[in-house]
C-alpha cells in the first residue's frame, strides 16, 4: 500500500533560520525511518492560517495558541539536548496520524 507524504509544518520566529536547521535534522529522522514527507517551513505567526493544510506542525520555540493539529517542539533537535526523545516524538505522532487517517 502506497502511503500518502505526511504533511509537515516548521515554524520557528522569522521562517528562515531555525527552522532551516530543523528541517535538515527531522528530515535525517524521516529518512532513516523510511517516512515519505512534504515540508514547508513558516514564520510562528503563520500558523493559524497554515495549519488546516498540514498534518503536523513543529515549532522551534513555545506555542501556546489553541490549534486543532498535533504539534511539537523541537528546539531540543538544534541544541543536541533530548533528541532521542524529539525523534521518538516524532515518529510516534506519525505513527498516531497514519493510524488515524489510514494513510
């Protein structure tokens, strides 16, 4: 069975800097668990008019605004501090997602 791209977000304060660095890091963690993906990258703000079009969001600083899709922190995967655990994060939310959607 073909399984669709989970649909990515990563937002960080400005869209450009932190973000970058975080989308090669979860990128590396979705290709060593054969996970296929799309993923745009935003500013924090954009949020709330992006998320209806993803399936998970991750962040690079707190969130704290109610929003309806999964989302996690993953500044600890710039800082080198919980990776294990972020990347554990991670691939059991699309886990629960695919699940969820039969994907």
């Amino acid at each position: 069975m073909h399984k669709q791209p989970i649909k990515i977000l990563i937002a960080c304060g400005s869209g450009i800097a932190t973000s970058t660095v975080a989308q090669e890091k979860v990128k590396t963690i979705l290709d060593r668990h054969n996970i296929s993906y799309a993923i745009q990258k935003s500013s924090i703000s954009q949020i709330p008019s992006l998320e209806k079009d993803v399936d998970l969001i991750l962040v690079t600083s707190k969130y704290t605004s109610p929003i309806s899709k999964p989302i996690i922190e993953v500044f600890g995967l710039l800082t080198g501090i919980n990776t294990a655990a972020i990347e554990n994060q991670i691939i059991q939310t699309i886990t629960d997602i695919n699940n969820k959607e039969g994907k």
